[in-house]
C-alpha cells in the first residue's frame, strides 16, 4: 500500500472546507473498520484514508502550517500504512473504571505473545509496535500491531467458507472474534492495493 505523500495533504482552509464530506466519509468507512474483541479491546484496522485522515485532523487540531512539522506528522503517521502483504490496527484497551483499567494493562503486558490472526488453517502472529516511555510490565491502553499475512491472504478474506478471526490466546483475556464480512471485504482490499 502506498505511503501518503504530500501533495495529497491539504492546507488547513482547503481542509476545512471538504472536512465535513471527509469525516463523514471516514466514519462510514471505519464503521467496517472496526472490531471488537472482547468487552475491552477494539481494533481499528488502518488504511491510507485513515492515516490521510489523521494527518488532516492532526494538523488541523494543532495548526500546523510549517512545512518541516507537516512533513514531520507525514512521516509519522505514514508508520500506520501497512505494508505490503501486512495488515496494521490501533488497538485501543477499554476500561470505564481507572483502577481496573490499570490492573488489566498489567495482567496483559505479555499479550504480544498471545495475540494472532487466524486465516483459515494459516496464523499471523501480532507484531507489536515499539513505544517510546513503553514499561516492560504495563501494556499501553493504545497499540499499534502488524501481521504479516502475505499477498495471498486476500483470496482467504474474500472466501466466506474460510474461517477468519483475530484469536487473543492470553489466559486473563481469551477472545476469539471473527472477522465479519464487511470488514473482510475491507482487509481484501487493502492486501490487494498497489
């Protein structure tokens, strides 16, 4: 999947003025986007438009207008964009409660060991992306992870008799859920993306 480039980046009164189409456009898209695992854990699977997105907002919050910081949240946000045969998600750990949320980041500090993509009889273990200020015994609340599915595992998405589910095999958090078919299609698509 292509990086985002900077010509496609709008300046903050171009931005402002498609903002409304954009952002409706982009939550209907992540409606498909998104998966639950769990009372606790939600995935949003990132594409080009998400990361354009983010740049745009980001931009936008801060008022960037220099041209070295918006190449800066370019080359950042560009991490997000998979690679290609990957998929990449942010995955966001949910807790109402501070105290329970906190004991859980604990408890599931190891889950990088314990956390795959299942495409039919083929797994992807999750690569965790390295945080800066991560602690060693605490998972962070927000997670950006990789799986390294291969070109071919778009003909898995797209066939609805292959059994798809990101699998959480951590004994304090056991998931399994199952890739619904909007957001296989959605996956496919991004596999398949030059």
């Amino acid at each position: 999947m292509r990086k985002v480039e900077r010509s496609e980046v709008l300046p903050l009164g171009e931005y402002e003025t498609i903002r409304p189409r954009f952002l409706e456009r982009i939550i209907a898209a992540k409606k498909h986007r998104r998966l639950a695992a769990g009372d606790h854990m939600t995935f949003i699977w990132e594409n080009r438009d998400t990361v354009l997105f983010q740049i745009q907002e980001m931009l936008r919050v801060e008022r960037i207008t220099r041209e070295k910081a918006i190449q800066h949240e370019i080359d950042t946000y560009n991490e997000l964009v998979p690679g290609d045969g990957e998929l990449f998600a942010t995955l966001m750990i949910e807790y109402d409660d501070a105290e329970e949320r906190s004991r859980a980041l604990e408890e599931l500090a190891n889950l990088k060991d314990h956390l795959r993509l299942r495409l039919g009889p083929r797994f992807a273990p999750a690569r965790f992306e390295a945080l800066p200020g991560e602690e060693e015994d605490r998972l962070p609340a927000v997670n950006y992870v990789r799986f390294r599915v291969g070109p071919e595992a778009a003909a898995a998405l797209r066939d609805a008799s292959v059994p798809c589910a990101l699998e959480i095999t951590h004994p304090a958090y056991p998931v399994e859920a199952r890739l619904p078919e909007a957001l296989r299609a959605e996956l496919a698509d991004d596999l398949e993306e030059p």
